[in-house]
C-alpha cells in the first residue's frame, strides 16, 4: 500500500512539473505576442504621426499649383509690353504680389537655364545641338518648374542641348 502511494505521489509530482512546463512555455508564448503586437502598435503610431506631419507640412499644395497656373500667365502678360504705363505698372504690381504669396509658402522657382539637366528637377521636352554648349545642358526654358518646400511640385520644361 505504502509503494503505491509513492507511486501516486511520483506520478502526481511528475504531472505536476508538465503541467508547469506547459503553462510555463504558454506564458512565454503570450508574452512573445504581446511583445509583438505592443511593437506593431507603436510602429502603426508612429507611421501614423508620420503621415499626419508629411500631410500638414504639404497642406496648401492644392491650391499653391492652381496659382502657379495664374504666375504663368502673368508671366505671359508681362511678357507683352504695353504703351500704357499705369497699366504695366498694375501688372507688375498684381505680380509682385503673386510673386510674395509664393515666398511666404516657401514656393521656389527651380533654376535652370545654362545648368546641366537633371531629372529630379526638369523635364526635357525638346533637345537641340547648339555649337559650344555643353552635351545635357539646358538652353531653353519651356515653363518654370516649383520646388515646395523640400518637394519638386511641378518640374520645369526644358530644351536641352544634345
């Protein structure tokens, strides 16, 4: 009798340490998960944010590129002298004026003409072969191109020389 109640007592000590081993092995398990998810939401947090601030920081660029459309043709305007003074003088004014708006949104015209081209920045419409100019430089402004802040918003048609 007194044998098989250390049997008993061997069997029970020995279910006993599986069952702490499996539940052992469960707790790592779920604290693994919740490691993982806990990672995932603060990368899902901070992409989040990232994309709220990318979103602010480029908020006006909308109605910046439906401007840019005016700037041109102001500059085409202006491209035309007009006999009446007053009036090339309210031109120049209204221009000057556009011109500030787009200073004070950080909206920079790309420079161009007589650089070398590069695609982040221009875009080659037409390509011509003038005697001592240098091969891919630009000799030709088609349209300015705008950098916004940090971001080409629109990039400016070139002819380049080939």
């Amino acid at each position: 009798m007194e044998e098989e109640v250390k049997v008993t007592k061997k069997e029970k000590k020995s279910k006993e340490k599986e069952l702490i081993e499996a539940l052992t092995l469960k707790v790592k398990e779920l604290e693994d998960k919740n490691l993982r998810v806990t990672s995932e939401m603060i990368n899902s947090n901070r992409r989040k944010d990232e994309e709220c601030n990318r979103l602010l920081k480029y908020k006006d660029e909308d109605i910046i590129m439906d401007l840019l459309q005016v700037v041109d043709n102001f500059e085409r305007a202006l491209s035309v002298k007009s006999t009446d003074e007053n009036y090339q003088k309210g031109f120049d004014m209204i221009y000057a004026g556009l011109r500030s708006v787009l200073d004070k949104y950080e909206v920079k015209e790309i420079e161009c003409l007589g650089l070398e081209f590069d695609p982040m920045y221009h875009q080659a419409v037409l390509t011509d072969h003038i005697e001592g100019k240098k091969d891919n430089e630009i000799i030709e402004v088609m349209q300015k191109g705008y950098t916004y802040k940090d971001k080409v918003i629109r990039p400016a048609m070139v002819k380049v020389n080939k």
